[in-house]
C-alpha cells in the first residue's frame, strides 16, 4: 500500500485530500507545519509527497528542493498561486506536477495514481537480477563479482575471478593454455603461458574439495583445461 505525505497548513483541505486518497487506497499522513513536515519527508520513507506552497516555517519550494536532493521519489505541488513563475519555479525545483486550487479531489486522486504508476515502473525496469552462475555448490555472482563455495564466500584476485567465469561460463569445452592466457589477458600468447596454470592452481585451491581430484576445472594432459558439469 503505498504512503503519501500531505504537507499543508490549510487543515480542511488537508483533510479531504486525505479523505479520498484513502477512499483510493492510500495510506496517509499529514503535517499542517512546514518545518515538521521537511523533518519527516527527510527522515522517513514515503512513495509521494503533496506540498503547498505557502506553508509556515518552510515553504513548499524550500521542501521540494530538500527533499530532490535527498530522493526521487514523486512530488506533486499544490497552490492557490496561478501565476506561471511559480509552476516553473516548482518544476524546476524538481516537482513532477503542480496543480492549482480549487481542485476537483478525483483529478489529485488520478495525478498521484499516474505518478505512482510511473515512479514504479521507473524502479522496476532498474531493478536487474544479478548474473549468476551455480554448478553443483559453486556460486560465482557475476554482476557483484563473487564467489561461494557451499555458502562460503571465498576471495578471488581479478584474473582469478575472470579465468573462473569464463571457464564456467563455456562448460565441457576444452581450451588450451594460450587461448586462456589470450581470452583473460587480452593478449598473443607470446609471453609466459605458465600463468595460466598458476592461476588455475590457485582457483582449484579455493573451490575444489581436493585439488587432486578437481570436480570442477579438468585438466585435459598435452591439451589444456576443461570446465565440467
């Protein structure tokens, strides 16, 4: 149920607001103070704010400021005022809308509905699920770049982390030692390959059971390693 804050010192119209935003489903509250109304929009999580403009203590353009500084969340502003300067001002200030009293309460009802269902939709096509591959007690986090094993998180250098994903993330095939020194260190295989199988001997130390038997990386004599699954 998403929560409003009403922040407006005229108390009638503060409570209708109130009235049918609950009628809609909303929870609300209401601060008729402008100073103790910055305090809770700072201090405490609400999905929307309704600001007047003229408020005692801080007016409502000195909040919305406030409050854009700190959060995203939408703001709607109400006023007496018509006068364009103030819907610019308010809007530049960060305000997402502004509406001039007298109002019709099911048009505020229907702006903050749209406004919620926007912010929403916003937060959601943000929200991505991290990239994570899991093979048999092995967790490698791909986005957070890190590494379980059966629950245990275990540290892995760049190259350590870089040389395991890419292994996991191609199964069953094999690679030769210069395709994986190519692939994770961006360059010909014209160095010291040993490399590789120092990192491998370091990695099969941290996930396998016993490093003489690998579940995981394989090495395949004369060609080079495999992932299996």
């Amino acid at each position: 149920m998403s929560k409003v804050l009403i922040i407006e010192d005229e108390v009638a119209i503060a409570d209708l607001e109130k009235d049918y935003l609950e009628l809609s489903g909303f929870t609300v509250e209401i601060e008729n103070d402008g100073n103790r109304g910055l305090a809770r929009a700072l201090s405490e999580e609400f999905d929307m704010y309704i600001l007047d403009l003229m408020l005692p203590g801080v007016d409502g353009f000195e909040i919305c400021k406030r409050i854009r500084e700190a959060k995203n969340t939408p703001i709607l502003m109400v006023s007496a005022k018509k006068d364009d300067i103030d819907k610019i001002r308010g809007l530049g200030l960060g305000a997402d809308d502004y509406i001039t009293k007298p109002f019709s309460p099911s048009e505020l009802v229907a702006r903050v509905k749209a406004h919620l269902s926007r912010y929403e939709r916003l937060i959601n096509s943000n929200v991505q699920d991290n990239d994570i591959i899991e093979i048999r007690g092995l967790k490698i986090d791909k986005t957070a770049r890190r590494v379980w094993v059966n629950e245990e998180e275990k540290q892995f250098t760049t190259k350590e982390f870089d040389l395991l994903t890419f292994l996991a993330q191609n199964p069953n095939r094999v690679f030769t030692k210069e395709e994986l020194f190519s692939e994770i260190w961006a360059l010909e295989s014209v160095g010291d390959i040993a490399t590789v199988t120092v990192h491998i001997k370091k990695i099969r130390e941290k996930i396998e059971f016993n490093t003489a038997k690998p579940q995981y990386i394989e090495t395949i004599w004369g060609v080079g390693y495999r992932f299996k699954v």
